[in-house]
C-alpha cells in the first residue's frame, strides 16, 4: 500500500482544518509541526498495535532495556524516515510551499540523557525496531531534560529544560497501566500459617507510577516497538498520606530532573529513590504481563530479558527477586536461577569514581525489604565462593561491604552477561577493573563494541553526501551499513573524490551561515573545521585541544607570516553543574576565543567556535561540516566514544589516541587513513602504577610548554585570573592527573600532519572516502544483532508483510 503526494497532501489539509480550522497559509510553524505529527502517527499507530499483540501471540521472548536515561533527540525526520514517507513529505510540502526542515527544528529535543549512555540507549531503541526485534525500553519520565546552556561572560549557565510545556507529541499516557511503587517504612517477617515467612510493610508510602509509551518505529519493515517512561503521581486512595506542600513536592521530584553529572557519583538520596522507582515499576509491570500470557513463572527466562543499562538499574536483580520471592511465593533457589537467567549488564566505565556504591541506610529508607534481599544474596554469595575455595576473592566482589552497596556486583552476580563497550574497554574490565569476576565467572564476560545510527547521522543529518553515495553504491546500504564499504573500490575515482570534497564544502556553508546568524560570527568555509563534541571532562582533554590552540596563537602573534592552514576550531560541550574543574575549561576556551575571534592580526587563519547548549540536533548540523574530528582522552579512559563514529562516517579524519573504539577505527580505516598520537595503554598503566610520571618537569625543560601554560596565568589571556591559575596547578603541581603535558608534542606532530596533508585536497578527500566506507562496521544495528544472539536470545518478528521485500513494506497512511 503505497501512499502518493496527493493522498497526502489531502490528507494532511484535512487535519489542519479538524485540529485548528486553518489554511496552510495561515498556520504557524507550530501548527503545522503538530499536524504533521499527527499525520505520522495515523501511519504508524495500527502498526505499533498489532507488532504489540504479536509478540503475545507468537509468545516471543521479549527484551526489556532498563536506562535511566535515553536521548532521541526529535523524532519527526527519523520516523518519517523510518516509515519511508521522508521524500514523499519533503516532496509534498514544497509544494504546499513549505520547508520541512524548518518545520522540524520547532521540535524540542527529546533530552533525557547526558551523552554517550543515553545516545546509545536510543541507538539501541532505533535498531531493536528497525530488525523487528521485540525490545522495550524502560526509563523515566524527567520533566525536565537536561539542562539548557549559556554562556554568560564566558561562564556556562545552566537554565531549566521544560521541554514538556510544548507537549510532547510522540508520547500516548497509559494510565490503566499504572503500578505502585512503595517506599520506605519498616518491614518484618512474619511466619504463616503454612509456616513460610512473609514480610509485613509498615508505615510505608504508595506512589504511583504511570506509564507514558512512545512508539519507536522501525526502518521500513512495519514493526513498531515501545519506550515505555514512568512519571510518579499521588494515587487518589492516598491524598491522605500526602497532606502537605513539601509532602506532594517530594512525589513530584521523583520524575522531576534527570541528574546532570554523567561522572561524579555524588550519592544523592533522591538519585537512589529514582533508581528505585523506575526499576520497580518496570520489574512489576513486566511481571504483570508475564502472567497474563504465560502459566509459570519457572519459565520467565524463557521469555523474558532485562538488561541493565550501566549500575542505575542494578536494583532490578534485587527487585525481581523481591516480587518473586514475596508476591509469587517462589524458593529462593528457583528465583534467584530465573533472576540469573533473565538479567544481563554493561558496563559504561572503568573510571573508579564514576561506579556507584551506596550506604546500606539510604536504601533502608528507600525500600528496607531491598535491603534484607541484597544482604542475603550477599550471604549466600559468601557461602558459595567458600564452597568454591575461592573465599579470597570475597572481598573484592561482594555486593555489600562496610555497610556500602557495591552495584556493579551487584549486577554482575545477578547476571548471566557482562559486557564492555569496546575491545580494550572489556580487556581492560577482564584484566584490571573487573579482574577477580573474570576469574570467578569467565564465561560471563563478553565484549559489544558499540554503535550509532547510521540512517539518522547520514540520511537525515547530511542528506547531500547521501545522494552521493546512492549514486555510487545504490541504496542497499540504508538497511546494512556494511554495504558502504563498496565506496572502498572506487578510490581512484576523481569526480567521487571531488564530490566527497564539494559536498563537504557546501555542509560547511550552512554551517558558517548557522555560526553567523545564531552567535554573529564570521567563519571561511575554506579553513579547516575541526570539531570536539563531547561531554566536558578532564580525560578527554579538551585542554590539549586547547593548549594548543594558545600555542598557535603565540606563534602567530610573534610571526603573522607563520603558514599554517586557516583551521576554526569547533567545541561542543557541557560540563556537569557540579564540576568545577570542568566549567574552569569552559570559561578558559571561551575567553581564548573572545581573544582571537577579534583579533584582526591573525588574518583569520584561526578562529574558535564554542557552539552553546551542544545536543542532538545541534550535532546533526555540526558533524557533517566537520574535517577533523578530535577524538583525545588519555589511552584506558574512554570506555567506547561514539562521536569518533558519527564524525568518521560523515568524512571527517580523526585525529586520535588508541583509546576505547579509536583501536578499532584505526584498524579498520588503516594507519594511513587516521592520525594517531599519545600514550598508549601499556605506557599509561606503567605511569599510574609506578608513579613514574613528573610533569613539572615538562614545564621545566620544554620551552613551548613552558610558554604556553605561563600564557593561563601572566594576563596573555584577559579575564581567566582563577581559571587560568586552577588549570596551571592542575597540570604542574598536582601532576596532570590525565597526561594533558607527556602528550602535548605528539598531538602538536599529529596536527601538523593534518595541516599538510589538508593541503593536497585530492589525497584529503580520498581519506574521507575510505573513512565512510569503513563507518558502516560501527552500525547499531551490527551492535544490536550481536546483543540478541550472544546476551538476549531474541530472534525478529515476522512481521504482517514478512514475504513482502523490504522496498514495500512503508507505512500506510
Ligand atoms: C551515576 C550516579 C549518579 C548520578 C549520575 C550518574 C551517571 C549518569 C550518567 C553516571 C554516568 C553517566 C553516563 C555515562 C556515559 O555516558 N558513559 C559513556 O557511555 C558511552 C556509551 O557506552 C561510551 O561511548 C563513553 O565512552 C562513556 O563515557
């Protein structure tokens, strides 16, 4: 059932007139933003119901993908893309004489992520649907996303994101489907009547947690999955227990704002009572739905997977063995064997910081029954290793220690699957971090390298160098990326190569002309555009972007006629509220730019772009205009980086350290095709355990170091007094904790490199070539079908038109 422009166009008259009694002509951007959606969602909404009922009725094992955070960004390209009516609707607005990208920029950003974590959440969500796999997320509802940035004097400024107050169209409230969540209160074991313990509540408070579903829909196949997002109310029974402001404040907090830090386990009370709401308000309503179609729950792995995103939901090993023990009167061996089977993890971070742990007491107050659980699987967990012989590795790998919940243990005792997200990632997670669990449990531990959206970052991010490449290779690439590495052979093709280059240029164009109209900047298309989007931390070494940037600056100011090719540099970067250190680089990169920016005597071969509130949709102009993507963190630190994907299948050449999936896109572009610079993990381990590194020495017997970090603190650089000073001490008195100095000339080799080889932009452009060819290996959809054999078991739906090919299988309108 194809649908054409005219039934479209009709179609969509007809909704504006029902929903606003308007003329094309007279609707707003709005207006028309909201009757396109709902256009869309008559398209998919019949689907999304029947790819739901059979997974009942085929009795299909079902995933359930537990996150605290997912990050899709807007929806309305992807799922016109996905349902196969983008060209149709592009073609159908023009005609109208309208724009669709224009329409689609009213969209807020769906924000409920930090980065990397939630990004790749939503990744996941995209490619589960797109191979008709039965996957459901499961998150929270945040009224607010993450924090909107601006600069104010250089400072960032973090203000409010109340996406919601625009309602959000994509999302169906689902309030039959509420469950209740208990907090708090004590609890007892009481013997009954059979003589089996039961636990008795008391004094403890009921929340209700209420489901609000978005479709997530799949690349042209019909098959429509669900995210499923919890929002906390006050259950109307009740009001009674709620009876003041700060009472029903509380209830509201729960689902209220996602924590900003994606590092920095600070061990907030209320991070805890979120984990726990959302994890049981999963648990429960996937058990819930378990009975209504299957007969024992002695088969629940059979049909059911979860799989902790990170340590936030690690409480659902601990949940489900609560509702099983307790609701369904299983033994604790039956239990705890379903709870093994059906739990898988990964783990985001070797970083010891970043690994949550907490205080036995807090999850006393959040729910105690948890708390008598994790204790004695804690026990029996001691019981078995002694059993084992292996007692001396008790320590090291028990869920509860000093009175601290270790959640990574927790999550790794309770799972069948412990996976890293990149190659060195999980040796590293084999050999150091997870070393004693490696050798209890070897055959747990896997390795998911992981993945981006290659429709998204391509087909909707940078649609001309998709027409490019359809026109060398055909479109079959658009189902598998690995087909993009076709565009390999055709290296000695000129008009490809110079294509790849026009297309590049004219991407930086519309870039320079966002630049110009959002922060009044003028920047030349024909410098090089190199780019650094990422999260703001110390490992990824934004400063060594930045040291260097100050270096060039000198150079110039002392010889104008220095040559070296124009280069912008782009950062995109928000810096958790929280971190001092962090907003310290901000401010500092963001006065270094003022500097330049109006310094007419560099000639404008250097200019410094720091883009404000960096996010889905503002990395979807960016990325593709960019020729060097920095890829920077000190070797070990990195788990995966998913950036150096987007950046590398948009043709921009990396510039990187063998850190996290940089190894892997360097073997597969070749050394030739990558820049890579730094310490390697062998050389970092060494410094870390032998305290062999002294980098005041750097200061002290490099010249061009020594300039360059005087320059943070003589007044070279107006307004950064503190924040120039807290960098210096950070890199000469407290010993350059990230190796920022050891790496310093090696990145300076690497850039120069760059610099050179831009110049022959022949040899530059088949580069990018070969850099997109290769991208195709780090699809999510490779990621995600690699989940399903080796962790979930899960196989796709066949969906209604199964035998149909895939060509035909669009939506109907
Ligand atoms: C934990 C406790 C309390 C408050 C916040 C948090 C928290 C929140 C978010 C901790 C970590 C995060 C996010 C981590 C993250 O994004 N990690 C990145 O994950 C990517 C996907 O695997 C990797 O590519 C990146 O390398 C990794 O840094």
């Amino acid at each position: 059932m194809k649908i054409t422009t005219e039934q479209f166009i009709k179609e969509f008259k007809r909704r504006l007139t029902d929903e606003y009694a308007l003329d094309v002509k007279d609707a707003t951007k709005e207006e028309l933003y909201r009757t396109l959606a709902a256009v869309v969602k008559s398209g998919y909404f019949d689907i999304w119901r029947k790819s739901k009922n059979s997974f009942d009725q085929d009795q299909k094992k079902q995933v359930y993908y537990f996150s605290i955070e997912f990050l899709p960004g807007q929806l309305l390209k992807s799922n016109l893309l996905n349902m196969g009516w983008y060209t149709l609707v592009k073609k159908a607005f023009q005609e109208l004489g309208l724009d669709l990208d224009e329409i689609a920029q009213v969209e807020p950003d769906m924000a409920l992520g930090n980065g990397g974590l939630g990004r790749l959440a939503s990744a996941f969500m995209d490619s589960s649907a797109s191979l008709a796999l039965p996957v459901n997320g499961n998150g929270i509802r945040y009224k607010y996303g993450l924090f909107k940035q601006k600069f104010v004097d250089g400072y960032q400024v973090e203000l409010a994101n109340a996406w919601l107050d625009q309602n959000n169209v994509w999302e169906v409230a689902r309030p039959s489907k509420a469950v209740k969540v208990h907090f708090g209160g004590q609890v007892y074991l009481k013997e009954g009547a059979d003589g089996t313990l039961e636990p008795v509540y008391e004094n403890d408070k009921v929340i209700l947690a209420v489901p609000y579903d978005t479709g997530i829909v799949g690349y042209k196949n019909r098959h429509v999955n669900t995210m499923r997002l919890w929002d906390a109310q006050i259950p109307a029974e009740e009001e009674i227990n709620f009876p003041t402001i700060e009472s029903r404040r509380r209830v509201e907090d729960l689902t209220s704002v996602l924590y900003p830090d994606d590092s920095n386990e600070a061990g907030k009370f209320f991070r805890l009572n979120q984990e726990y709401f959302f994890v049981s308000a999963g648990m429960q309503s996937i058990i819930r739905h378990y009975k209504q179609v299957h007969l024992s729950l002695l088969d629940l792995s059979q049909y059911v997977s979860v799989h902790i995103n990170d340590t936030h939901p690690a409480m659902c090993v601990a949940e489900l063995m609560r509702i099983l023990l307790d609701d369904e009167k299983l033994s604790w061996e039956d239990a705890w064997k379903q709870t093994v089977q059906v739990m898988s993890y990964t783990n985001h971070t070797i970083m010891a910081e970043a690994l949550e742990k907490w205080p036995l007491y807090m999850l006393e107050k959040v729910q105690p029954r948890l708390v008598q659980i994790i204790q004695e699987i804690d026990r029996r967990y001691a019981l078995e290793l002694e059993a084992k012989g292996q007692s001396q590795l008790l320590a090291s790998t028990r869920p509860v220690k000093d009175n601290m919940i270790y959640m990574a243990n927790l999550a790794i005792i309770g799972s069948h699957s412990v996976n890293g997200v990149a190659k060195l990632h999980t040796e590293l997670l084999k050999q150091d971090v997870l070393k004693d669990f490696y050798t209890l449990y070897p055959e747990r531990f896997n390795n998911k390298t992981n993945g981006i959206t290659v429709r998204r970052w391509l087909e909707i991010a940078n649609p001309s160098l998709t027409k490019t490449i359809d026109r060398v290779i055909g479109t079959k690439w658009h189902y598998d990326a690995k087909e993009l590495h076709k565009l390999a052979s055709h290296v000695s093709d000129k008009r490809l190569v110079d294509a790849i280059g026009q297309v590049k240029y004219q991407n930086k164009v519309r870039f320079a002309k966002y630049v110009k109209a959002t922060m009044g900047l003028e920047i030349s298309p024909k410098a090089i555009f190199d780019v650094q989007v990422k999260r703001l931390h110390a490992y990824k070494r934004q400063l060594l972007n930045l040291l260097r940037i100050i270096q060039l600056y000198l150079n110039l100011k002392q010889n104008p006629a220095l040559d070296i090719y124009p280069r912008v540099f782009i950062f995109g970067a928000k810096a958790a509220p929280s971190y001092h250190y962090a907003k310290s680089i901000i401010k500092c990169i963001n006065e270094v730019a003022d500097l330049i920016n109006h310094d007419d005597s560099l000639n404008d071969k250097l200019k410094v772009v720091f883009v404000e509130d960096y996010r889905v949709s503002l990395a979807e102009k960016i990325i593709p205009a960019a020729d060097v993507s920095e890829q920077i963190s000190t070797a070990t630190k990195e788990a995966s980086g998913t950036s150096n994907m987007k950046l590398m299948l948009n043709g921009a050449l990396t510039v990187a350290t063998l850190d996290g999936a940089n190894i892997e896109i360097k073997d597969r572009v070749g050394e030739d095709n990558i820049f890579i610079f730094g310490l390697q993990k062998e050389e970092v381990l060494d410094y870390e355990q032998n305290h062999g590194y002294h980098s005041a020495d750097y200061y002290q017997n490099d010249p061009a170091i020594h300039r360059v970090l005087d320059a943070l603190v003589d007044g070279s650089i107006p307004h950064i007094q503190a924040e120039g000073r807290e960098i210096f001490d950070s890199l000469v008195r407290a010993n350059d904790e990230y190796f920022v100095l050891r790496d310093f000339e090696d990145y300076l080799r690497a850039q120069n490199e760059v610099d050179q080889l831009y110049r022959n932009q022949t040899q530059w452009n088949k580069k990018c070539l070969i850099n997109i060819a290769n991208a195709g290996y780090f699809s999510s959809d490779d990621t995600i079908r690699n989940y399903a054999e080796d962790i979930w078991q899960v196989t796709p739906t066949v969906s209604e038109n199964g035998k149909v090919s895939a060509e035909d299988a669009r939506y109907p309108l």
